[in-house]
C-alpha cells in the first residue's frame, strides 16, 4: 500500500483503504447509507431499552446503532449505562455483544 499512495493513488494510507474498501462494497452492492437521527441521551436510552425488549438474545451495538438510526458513540454510551445499572449484561468479555 506504501508503494501505491507514494505513486499518488492516494494522499494517506488511510485514505486508500477507504477508497479500496468503498470500491469493494460498490463491486458486492452492498452499499446502503445510514441516516443519523440528531437524538438526547435519555431519548436514545428510550429507544434502545425498547430495542432490546423487543429483540431478546445478543445484541450487538453496531447493528442496533444503524437500526435505530442513531449514532454508535450514542448508543455504546447507554449500553455501558445499562451495564452499569446491571439491566443488560455482557455475553461475553472477548466480544462487543450485550445481552438483554
């Protein structure tokens, strides 16, 4: 990768790698945007109890984030929250999973 963006393909590395990836998603179609709600701390903490209710089992961050259109930094900082209030617990300390 050094040698390519010394070539000028890029500016950074990681400029590369975004471009690589974004090319790769277009090739696989799996292109989607998300659409982020600008959303309160106690209004996203409302959303994701009632995310987690109704979807039992794990739960990973990321997905509930995009599903509920909400930042991920938003809803990592409720589920540590709710960690912390004990009202969820973790499936397992080696991954990012919840469990509800």
């Amino acid at each position: 990768m050094g040698r390519l963006v010394r070539a000028g393909a890029a500016r950074s590395v990681a400029e590369f790698v975004r471009l690589a990836v974004g090319e790769y998603a277009k090739k696989a179609g799996v292109i989607r945007l998300v659409n982020l709600r600008d959303v309160s701390i106690p209004e996203a903490r409302r959303e994701v109890e009632h995310y987690l209710k109704r979807h039992p089992g794990v739960v990973w961050p990321d997905e509930m984030a995009e599903k509920l259109g909400i930042d991920y930094r938003i809803v990592l900082a409720v589920v540590k929250q709710l960690l912390e209030e004990r009202k969820v617990e973790e499936a397992s300390r080696k991954v990012e999973e919840i469990r509800a």
